[in-house]
C-alpha cells in the first residue's frame, strides 16, 4: 500500500479521517477504487462507506444523462 504524506497550513480545519474520506470519495468517483477498496482505506463498513458519499458530492450510480434518457426511451417501446 502506498503512504501520502500531506502538509496542511494550520488554519484549514480538516482532520485526518475527513482528509482520507475526501481522497477515498474522490478515487471511487474516478473508478480508482472500488467501494470495498474505499471502505476499507478509510476504516468503514461498506454499507457506512456508501452513506458517507453523499457528504462528499459522490453518486452511487455512475451513470449519464444520456445514458439514462436513452434507457427510458427504449423502455418506452416495450409494454408490461
């Protein structure tokens, strides 16, 4: 595992668990990361891991927009 060391003026309020939730969000987003890989960095259960994302402006659902208009219109085309 790799070791990152940070120096922070002392004015930013920012302690070290919320520093690695930051980086451990921002790697997940990017696909750097699995959620379990994540979780585990920061010390968390999966499930509280996936919760804490949202704080950090993460999505669990990786998905487009376009993405998601294409998928409702092909599923405008079929009838349950």
């Amino acid at each position: 595992m790799k070791t990152l060391k940070i120096k922070l003026p002392n004015t930013v309020e920012f302690d070290d668990k919320e520093a690695l939730m930051a980086i451990a969000a921002r790697l997940v987003q990017k696909g750097k990361l699995s959620l379990g890989q994540g979780a585990e960095l920061v010390g968390l259960t999966k499930a509280a891991f996936m919760e804490s994302l949202g704080d950090f402006g993460v999505s669990l659902f990786n998905y487009s927009e376009s993405d998601l208009e294409s998928d409702v219109e092909n599923a405008k085309k079929y009838h349950f």
